[in-house]
C-alpha cells in the first residue's frame, strides 16, 4: 500500500528513511520538511558503529561513506602547556561504544547528509525514469519551512504549516532532532518534558581556520571550573572546536533562547582564561559561521509513536553525544520504520508498534551511560591533575576494557542482529 508520508527534518534520519521507503514502494508520496532554508552541511565529525555499518552497505553506500571519512588518527589528551599527557588510538567500528575519542568511520555531519540526500533525489529520478511519473508516488524537499500544529488520530493527521497550507498525511515522522518540536506537539507538553533527560552538560560547536602545525589528531583539554575543550582538525582546512561545561546549567539553559551573538558572549566569558590555546579558540568566535549551541540529554520514552505520529533518531531516542551512536541509533530506526511499513502493508498501527518494540534492545544499549560523568568536568587543579594522571594511566596500560565498559554498546559479531527486511529491496550485506 503506497502512503502519504511527512518527514519533518532533513538531517540524517530524514533522508536515509526517504531512501528506505522508496525502495520498498516507488509509489509513497513523501514530503520532507525542513526549518532551514538550506539543506544543513555544516556541522561537527559523528561517527559510524555497529549495526549502521551493515544498513549502510546494505543501501549501497557504504564505499561511498568511506572515501570521504576523514583522517583522523586518534585523540591527545594535553596539559595546559600543550604538553601530552596520554594518547588514545582509533576504535573498530563493528566493536561499537565509545572505548576511544575516534572510531575507525568519522566523517563530517554536512557530508554524510549530503550523501543521503543525493541518494534519495537520484533513486526518486531513476524511478520516474523507469516507470515514468505519472502515478509512480513522488519525493519532495521543502526548505524554509516549519509545522506549527498538528491534528492527530489513528486514521491520520492534518497538518498545518507556517506558509499557511493545510495538509492530511497518512504518516507525519518527526526527525528533527534532540529538541524536537514534533515531540512537543504530539506528546504534549508533559510528555515532552518526562522524555528530556538533561546531563547536566552544556557544549559549543563552532570552526575557525586551521593553523600551522596542526595535526591529524582530536586534542583534548581539561581546564579548572568544569570546563572541557577539544580540538579536532584530521584532513580538513578548519579546525572544529568543541566547548562543554558542567554548571551554571540554568544561565546557559536561558541563553540557549538568545541570539548567537548573545550565547557567543556568554561562552566566550565562561571559558576566558581557561588556558591551553583558549585565547585563539575564543578570539575565532566573533568570526564563525557554524556556531551551535545547546543541553546535552538523552531522550527517553515508553512509547515512540502515538496515533499516526512517530518519532525517529534524535527526536525519539537521542543516546548524546557522549556514547557516540547517536548516528548509528538513526539509522538503525530509519531502517526499522521503513522494514515495518513495508512488512505490515495497510496497517500502519501494527507496523508503528513492531517498530517501537524490535529496536528496543539496541537503542537501550546505545543509550548506556557511565554514572560518573561528572568525573570527566574536574572543578579544582587537583582534580585536573587526578584526571590527567588517570588518563595517562589508561593509555599507558591499554585498558581499552575498562573503557568499553563505561561507554559499553552492543558488538556487531555477537550482540543484537538487524532484521532482515527482504521487502525494502536492498543490497545484502
């Protein structure tokens, strides 16, 4: 049965789920809304572990991913001197959780969602080449464009939008991220709220230009005040800085609805004098042009859809950022959906229950986090020399175990195996 499918988001969720369903039904008719007005390549290096590797070559574009992964070698931590304290090599992808900084597939957030994006828009032209276009279902990219209400039932939804349209889908899937607003509108208020599960972690992402001497590996600093800094620069002309913090949780809470020149200046005063090579991160802020700010949390829930809404990736089941299979999480639930959808024909609402039970068991193992967080955000001298000396500890003796089990998730060769969908018409991997 073809469907009238609305996917809000075009990050990484949206487009490979458009991938998924076009190869299963030529004949579903998806829209795919997003708030930017531009397709979103910017953004920080994610990586790729476990079961996403096999849904990536199963789409054919696991080769694809990998000639353009960057060259990241491994993660320095450094002394506020610049001074190595311990080296951390690179972690097996199929081995999955967060044993090292860098894992064997990194690759830039704005690249592999231009790659999905592109795949999406070719399947869909190689279609309409091959069975022609009349009657033959349809993708569509809207950018600059939001949902501002939606009327939900078991039967379908009614969408209004910020251009003023008013549309009925049979499905509307929200893939727009962490702070979803399609989780809100569905979910209520209430709802939204008991699924936020804040950290207690507030980070920046932004780029400045790469200098002299530079190397191919991520740079990690711990500073006095609950401060973290990491610098990462592989193959690529900018150098990405990340900036995290672990108090003042309500100031920066606050912040996060100002402007970005506003949230700048309040980063830039948090993080001043927090030594290593601050001055040149913070003095890069007044010319960025990628900065993003935000709360980090996991996003936990009992049940992901509700009516003829469902929730995907980020917006239902954000792991963050800190056990590094947010993207793996994604597509694992892309290719669910769509495997469900497929499987179950005309009954949606057995296909949206298979899908909020199978990846169950691999999304609560990526969402597993260590209890002592707080540990990695000293407060004091001491408690950075503490820190610093445990790293050089761990590096020093390969205990590559012990870190496997504070940031454990499940090993592609023994833990929990994808389903196969014979019905998405896909490549086998």
């Amino acid at each position: 049965m073809s469907l009238n499918i609305l996917v809000v988001g075009a990050g990484v969720a949206g487009p490979a789920l458009a991938v998924f369903l076009q190869s299963a039904n030529p004949k579903h008719n998806i829209t795919i809304v997003e708030r930017y007005p531009l397709l979103r390549v910017a953004g920080q290096q994610i990586d790729l572990k476990s079961q996403g590797i096999p849904i990536l070559k199963k789409m054919g574009l696991l080769e694809t991913v990998k000639a353009l992964c960057v060259a990241e070698k491994g993660a320095d931590v450094v002394d506020t001197n610049g001074k190595l304290v311990a080296h951390f090599g690179i972690n097996k992808a199929a081995e999955g959780g967060q044993r090292g900084l860098t894992s064997e597939y990194e690759i830039m957030r704005g690249d592999l969602v231009d790659v999905l994006y592109q795949r999406s828009l070719k399947q869909r032209e190689e279609i309409n080449k091959e069975l022609g276009t009349e009657g033959t279902g349809s993708l569509t990219y809207e950018f600059g464009k939001t949902v501002t209400s939606l009327d939900n039932s078991d039967e379908g939804v009614d969408v209004n939008f910020s251009d003023g349209q008013k549309k009925r889908y049979d499905l509307v899937v929200g893939a727009d991220g962490q702070g979803s607003r399609t989780r809100k509108m569905a979910f209520g208020q209430d709802g939204n709220d008991e699924a936020f599960n804040s950290i207690g972690v507030h980070t920046a992402y932004y780029s400045i230009p790469r200098v002299e001497g530079e190397g191919e590996m991520a740079q990690l600093f711990f500073s006095t005040g609950s401060r973290f800094v990491m610098t990462r620069n592989s193959d690529r002309p900018m150098t990405q800085v990340y900036l995290f913090i672990m108090k003042d949780s309500e100031r920066f809470r606050t912040v996060h609805r100002e402007t970005i020149e506003k949230q700048k200046e309040v980063w830039r005063e948090s993080f001043k004098g927090a030594g290593w090579q601050t001055d040149r991160l913070l003095a890069g802020l007044s010319s960025c042009q990628d900065w993003y700010a935000h709360e980090i949390a996991q996003i936990k829930m009992k049940s992901w859809y509700t009516g003829r809404v469902v929730l995907l990736g980020d917006a239902g089941y954000s792991p963050s950022p800190f056990t590094g299979m947010g993207t793996t999480a994604s597509l694992v639930g892309a290719y669910i959906l769509a495997g469900e959808l497929a499987r179950n024909g005309k009954n949606v609402g057995a296909a949206l229950e298979n899908y909020n039970q199978i990846p169950r068991p691999p999304i609560d193992e990526c969402q597993r986090m260590p209890s002592s967080v707080g540990k990695f955000f000293p407060t004091s001298k001491v408690g950075v020399w503490i820190l610093n000396k445990s790293a050089w500890a761990l590096a020093g003796l390969r205990l590559d175990e012990r870190i496997a089990r504070w940031f454990p998730a499940p090993k592609q060769e023994t833990g929990w195996k994808i389903p196969e969908y014979p019905e998405l018409n896909l490549e086998k991997a």
